[in-house]
C-alpha cells in the first residue's frame, strides 16, 4: 500500500510549538527515551552523537533507558505525540511499521481516528535536524536552565517503568475469603482485563498477554466470575471465498483455546465482546453483492445488510455455532448491536439509507441479530451465554423516551438471553442549575436511571435474567488513575442494584478492570476494607476522606460527548496552555486543545467553572484528612495508605488542571489583566512538576488500556517547561 492512500481529511496547518525554537527539537524531546537512540538519527538525519549533545543541552539525559515498550505496546501515545510534527512518512519510520498496519490502527483500533480528530493536520514536510543559530542556542540554553530549576537530576527518569505494574498484580489486594461474593447475590461479576488493548487481542498472546496468571489469581480472589475482551468474529470465522480478510484466524482460534483454558484454572469465563455484522471494505462486497448496505459517509466501505438476503444472517449464526464448536469451555458473548461501529443498517439509526431496511422495523433488524447469533452459540454450546445490552437501543438517535422500543426488541428475542442495561442510561441529572440526561460512564451520578429500570421491569415480565453494566473502579470521568477513591458512591449504586434484583454485573467498560480498588466492594463495605488494612485511627480518617471524595464527586458536571470525552480531565496538566486561540475542535479522548466550548457542553462557562472549582476543593480537603491518617499510620500500614494519597492526589491534579486550563481560555480574552492569567499558569506549572513526580513512581497513573498512555514524562516537562516560558511572555507584556 502508498502511504499516500492513509487518510489526511481537512489537513489543516498543525499547531506551532513556541517553546522549542526548532521544531526538530520538539520532535527529540517528546521521543528521547521512547524510540532507540539509533533509529531517531535515522528519522531526523543526524549523527547519534549530535542528538546525544543537543539532548543534553536541552536539560535531557545523554543516554536516557529507552523502553521498547512504549513502541510494542504504547503506540498511541507515540502517535499522538507526533501528529503535529511529523508527516506519516516520518511517523512510520519512528513506529517501523508499514503503511497498511498504521491504517489498520487508525481505523480500526477503538476509533481512534475520530480520537484523533479525523484530520492529519499538516506539519509543512519532513522535519530534520540542522545546527541551531546563536539566538536559538541562547533559547535552548534557557530551556536547560528550566528543566535543571524544576527537575533535579534524580527525578527525571522513571522510578517505576511503564507496564512495571503487571508484576504486582494482586499486590495488596484484599481478597473475598468466601467463595462467592457475600453482600450481594449477583451470580456474574464480569470484568475486562486490565490487561487486554482494543486491537487485534488474540494474534499475538506471546509479546502481550492479556491474561497473565497472577492477573486471572486477583480476579478470582476478590469474587469475579468472569472475563471480557473485544473480538471481531471474521477473526475467528473467515466468509467462504474472502479468506484474505480474515488472515491469521487459524492462530486467534489456538490462542483464544489457550486463554479459554487459562481462565478456567481460575474458575474464570472468558466472554467475548462482539459488535456484529461488521462493515466492511467495498472490495469484499465484489464478492458479496448481496451482503451490501449502504455506503459509509468516509467511503471506507458499506454496511453489512440483514434484510437484502438471509446470508448475513447466516454467517452470524455459522460463525457462533463454529467458534463455539471449535473452543470449548467459552463462556459466552457480550453482545452490543447498536455500537458505535460501523455494522449493520440500522448502525447509527440510520436504517433509511438502505431501501431494503427502511421498511424493516428498527427493533426486528436488532433482534434479527442476536438471535442468529444466540442459535449458533447454543447449538455448539448449550451451557453458553448471551448478554444482551441496550446501548444506544432506540428508534431514533436524539429519542429520549426509549423504553417501548427497547421492550419491543425484548418481546423478540429468546428467554434465555441475559437482558444487560447500561444501569445508569435514562438518569435525569440537575447540576448547577443544568439539566443533563446521562447515558453512561458515571460513578459521580449514582444508577440506575429510569429508562435501566423500565427495561428490566420489562424483562422480568418475560421472565428474562436481568444484569446491569456499571463502572466500579473509574469512568471516563477519571480514567488516567487504576481506581477512584468514592467507594460510598459505587456502595451505594450496588444497594440500589440488589433492590432492582439484578443477576448479573458487567462491572467495568476497558477502563476499571484493575484488580483492586473498588472492586473489595462486592464483598465488603468500606468500613470494612479500612478496618483490614489500617488500625482504628488511619481507618477511621481515611473513611471520612473517602465520604469527602465522595460528595464532592457528585458536583462533576457530568456530560457524555463534551466533558467527559473532550475537556482535558484524562489527560490533566499534559494538555498545553494557549496564549492565542488555536481554532482546532477538541477530539473524543484525543486532543482537547483550547477548545473551551466544546470541553462544557451545555453547561455555562461559570457554570462549568464553579462546579469544577468546587469540586477540586473539597477533593483538596479530602487529601487533608489523608495526611492526618498518615502522622498516625504504623509502618506497615504505610504504603497501602500511600497508594490511596498518591491516586486521590492524581485525581485532584487532574480536576484541578481542567479547572485551571477553563478559566485561563475563559480569561485570556477577557478584560482580566495578565496578572490573572499568571496566576492560572504558575499553579498550572506546579501541577505539572507534581504529575511527573506521581507518575514516575507508579507505572498505572496515566494508563488505560484502550488508549495506552494518556501522557509521557517528557510531556508533563514539557508542560512545565511551556508554562516557565510563557510566564516569561505575560510577564513582559505587563
């Protein structure tokens, strides 16, 4: 493939960094430490030697520990860095990657091309190395003279090395002695594994494993019953006659048997994720006219049609019944057939665009779906399940009254089926005077919501079990730390879910699955996790820190598609500061920019500003109280009372940064003097310096597995070292 085929979009000019006086020194910074010394003289035409000297120059070590990890398994994050510097040509030479796998990547690795904007902004050519003038010397020669005032040399580098976690799976964790979870009669506790990406999974379980045995050991020790991962099921199941677009589905096959197995040892499920008929390329619809449905606005492909002719239909019940012929012991599907991928014609409510399926009911071509899939699963495998879940079900995309549709699909489908609710969907919010309606993601707002519980009235009428999808551990409110400490909210939200009398929990989306946490809370109350791992006093005041975390949580302003996805929460004091508007759209969990009205949605900017504000101050007091329990902590009590510091401080850089990064935009184009934006800056910059220190002792901050690392060390430098100049900057114009 011609790397002139990946896409670019509206190709806009890319962001200018002015704090590096040469761009090729912006593109050494972000990745010195992350590619091999050897291969960026490669990409930036300079001896190694040379790189080495203006590195140090720049306050970076001369021989800095590269890590392959970050390109094995955290290439998001290296992409990400440098989509605003360099060509593809360049970013393929740093990934060595062809271009036909970066174009796998961007399409079809957790939407990550909608994350990154759905542009490749334009960096004006390949960017090389060049000696620097005087006047670029002198500026460089400041920077170096930054980093040395807010970096001392021992605390540079990472303490902690990314991924480093993963040997410390079921350190302090607290397990359920009980062999069942005994506050609750949940009967399925599924999780995703902390381990899992979103990509291809099952081809190569050697260099990633996404099922180490002492992850599976947590699990099971703290009252799991089961395991999801994404999968696709061409992966497994090639079409007769396309076989090239499934290349590989013999390995997937042996390598899911061998995870299928390892589960067990554990008394672990696996279940797989699937989102089916998947769209695919116009190519394949050569050979298969009649599986066609309309065309995708990007022309990437058409949708899969199951109305046209009964093939498609087929080919999901083939594909079940052979994939669970083939790996036995699997423990089922977790099955969303309104996803945000491009599948079937009813994908995105927009079933008109087909004429085949726009005489089709909406709920008949859903239901058509899972029961193909259900007949093949059951027939090779009676004992399997199918979770069900209403995700997006609704007869048009804006509907908020969805009930009646989502019953109707039920009245469709078999009895065995497991009627899985996102708990929180339909919840009515009131915050700051806004009126909100929450779909999902929250441990702010407490579930269930109406609409949940309309549906599970509905499936108990037709004698369905009935399971809830929640997020224990984080949301998209927070998902750069393992865990947020509000167990009193997740207490409370598994309350409410006994009383609906809800069988089954899907207790994480790919965020949340870390085994530790919250996850105590199916089998304890808070009281009693504190009461296990601190004496009377440390327990007592990390509780009331906890119902502070809490309460103050509940004053997030919480909006799905603007400030959870957009405004720069997850990645906290990394995203930089703007002294001039930079007319780039925040992405979803991508790029926030200075994108301040995207970042609150419907929320008024003193809205959103007061509600973040506040909230960050009785976070502030929360991490008082942590302190207060630390005086009095006998020494082996010391560190699990450290990890719970050091992740609510995370949490509350994060918050507060966002906070900060809103009134500085709010405030630059005001009439607010400089003084004011200062103010913003200097805090913005201690926040940074306090990031980096957390993050280099604790590989899990900053981590999560569908978008890899949120941020770099060099990146939280990077933001103190942007803030130091551009002090300098408002200090002059005064």
């Amino acid at each position: 493939m011609d790397e002139e085929k990946l896409p670019l979009g509206p190709f806009p000019k890319s962001i200018l960094l002015p704090h590096f006086p040469a761009k090729w020194q912006a593109a050494l910074w972000r990745l010195w430490g992350i590619v091999p010394p050897e291969r960026l003289a490669k990409v930036l035409k300079a001896p190694e030697k040379v790189l080495e000297r203006e590195a140090e120059a720049l306050g970076l070590p001369a021989s800095p520990k590269t890590d392959p990890a970050w390109l094995e398994r955290s290439y998001l994050t290296v992409i990400r860095s440098l989509w605003h510097i360099f060509p593809y040509s360049q970013i393929l030479q740093v990934l060595n990657w062809t271009p036909e796998r970066l174009l796998r990547i961007l399409t079809g690795e957790d939407f990550f091309w909608s994350k990154l904007g759905r542009l490749k902004p334009d960096t004006g050519g390949e960017v090389f190395y060049y000696p620097l003038s005087p006047a670029e010397r002198e500026k460089t020669e400041k920077i170096r003279r930054i980093v040395e005032r807010n970096f001392p040399p021992g605390e540079r580098e990472r303490k902690d090395p990314i991924f480093s976690f993963e040997k410390r799976y079921g350190e302090g964790v607290l397990p359920n002695t009980e062999k069942k979870a005994t506050l609750y009669s949940f009967s399925r506790r599924i999780i995703h594994s902390y381990a899992a990406g979103c990509g291809d999974v099952f081809r190569d379980i050697r260099t990633h494993d996404p099922v180490p045995e002492a992850l599976l050991k947590a699990y099971s020790s703290l009252g799991v019953t089961g395991i999801w991962i994404h999968a696709v099921l061409r992966d497994f199941y090639p079409a007769e006659g396309a076989e090239e677009f499934s290349l590989g589905w013999e390995t997937r096959l042996k390598n899911l048997r061998e995870i299928v197995e390892r589960c067990g040892r554990y008394g672990l499920k696996l279940f797989l994720y699937f989102n089916e008929p998947r769209a695919m390329p116009m190519e394949f619809y050569e050979k298969f006219p009649s599986w066609g449905g309309w065309a995708l606005p990007d022309g990437s492909g058409r949708t899969m049609c199951t109305t046209r002719s009964g093939e498609v239909l087929s080919y999901l019940e083939k594909g079940m019944e052979f994939l669970f012929s083939q790996v036995k012991g699997l423990g089922g599907i977790f099955c969303i057939a309104m996803s945000e991928s491009p599948t079937h014609c009813f994908y995105a409510n927009s079933r008109e665009k087909c004429s085949f399926c726009s005489k089709v009911p909406g709920e008949k071509i859903l239901a058509d779906i899972y029961c193909a899939m259900e007949r093949g699963m059951h027939r090779a495998a009676p004992e399997a399940e199918m979770l069900a879940c209403d995700w997006a079900w609704r007869p048009f995309r804006q509907s908020t009254d969805n009930v009646p549709f989502k019953s109707a699909v039920l009245d469709l489908l078999p009895q065995r089926i497991v009627a899985l609710s996102v708990s929180e969907w339909g919840k009515n919010l009131h915050i700051g005077g806004v009126n909100v309606y929450l779909k999902d993601y929250s441990l702010s707002q407490v579930g269930p919501g109406e609409e949940a519980k309309g549906f599970w009235k509905h499936a108990a009428s037709l004698g369905m079990e009935r399971g809830a999808k929640i997020q224990m551990n984080n949301s998209w409110e927070m998902a750069a730390v393992p865990f947020l400490p509000v167990p009193y909210l997740v207490q409370e939200h598994l309350q409410n879910l006994e009383k609906e009398g809800i069988s089954d929990l899907v207790v994480s989306w790919t965020l949340g699955g870390y085994p530790g946490g919250n996850l105590p809370l199916l089998s304890s109350s808070p009281e009693e996790i504190a009461q296990k791992l601190f004496s009377p006093f440390p327990a007592e005041k990390v509780c009331e820190a906890w119902r502070i975390f809490s309460e103050s949580f509940r004053l997030f302003p919480f909006h799905n598609s603007s400030v959870l996805y957009r405004s720069p929460v997850n990645y906290g004091p990394k995203n930089l500061l703007y002294l001039h508007k930079t007319s780039y759209c925040a992405t979803m969990l991508g790029f926030p920019y200075d994108d301040l009205d995207s970042w609150r949605g419907p929320y008024p900017q003193e809205v959103f500003l007061r509600q973040m504000d506040q909230l960050t101050l009785g976070w502030e007091k929360g991490l008082r109280i942590l302190k207060e329990a630390a005086k009095k902590a006998e020494k082996e009590e010391t560190k699990a009372l450290e990890e719970i510091c050091n992740i609510a401080e995370t949490v509350y850089i994060h918050l507060r940064s966002t906070f900060l990064q809103a009134a500085f935009i709010a405030e630059r184009s005001g009439k607010a003097g400089r003084e004011v934006l200062k103010k913003y800056a200097e805090e913005e910059l201690l926040l940074a310096r306090r990031m980096h220190r957390l993050a280099s002792l604790d590989s899990r901050l900053g981590f999560e597995a569908s978008n890899h690392y949120f941020y770099t060390l060099n990146d939280l430098k990077e933001k103190v070292l942007s803030c130091a100049l551009l002090l300098e900057q408002l200090e002059g114009e005064i």
